[in-house]
C-alpha cells in the first residue's frame, strides 16, 4: 500500500477511534488518551507493515505527526455540538 493510501486511511479512522477511546478510557488524562488512539491507529493503518515496507521511514516522527493530527481532531471535536452531549 503507498504512503498516500495509509494516511488517508489513518485520517479516516481517527474521528470513530478518538470517541471510541473517550469512553473507553473515561476519566483518564488527555495523555493516556492520546495513547491509545496513537495505538489503535497504528494498528489500524499497519504502522508495523509499513515500517518493514520502508513505506515509513522514521517511526517517531511519523508517530509525532499523528499526535499532531490526533490533537487537532481532539480540537474539533470539543469546540463541537458533539461536545456538549
């Protein structure tokens, strides 16, 4: 699978995952959450596989840049209706 394809795919999941992860870790802190979104979607795009492809070529930046992403999302999702549920 090419890069594109993978991060596409891991942008897609990250919505479903992180309020999947909200209320599985319930009152835990923004940073254990933060974790185990950053697991969840490793697995989902096949982080491992693509770190053996070479389609990832450093590990922790790639993980570093999801966490961007994933707290980006975190954003929105709280300045949101959804929120306020």
């Amino acid at each position: 699978m090419n890069f594109l394809n993978m991060f596409l795919r891991g942008l897609a999941v990250l919505p479903g995952m992180i309020q999947g992860v909200e209320s599985f870790v319930g009152n835990g802190n923004g940073d254990q959450k933060k974790a185990a979104a950053l697991s969840m979607v490793g697995s989902a795009i096949n982080l491992t596989d693509a770190i053996a492809n070479k389609h990832v070529l450093d590990p922790a930046q790639f993980q570093g840049g999801l966490g961007k992403v994933i707290d980006g999302i975190v954003d929105c999702l709280n300045s949101s209706a959804w929120s306020k549920l």
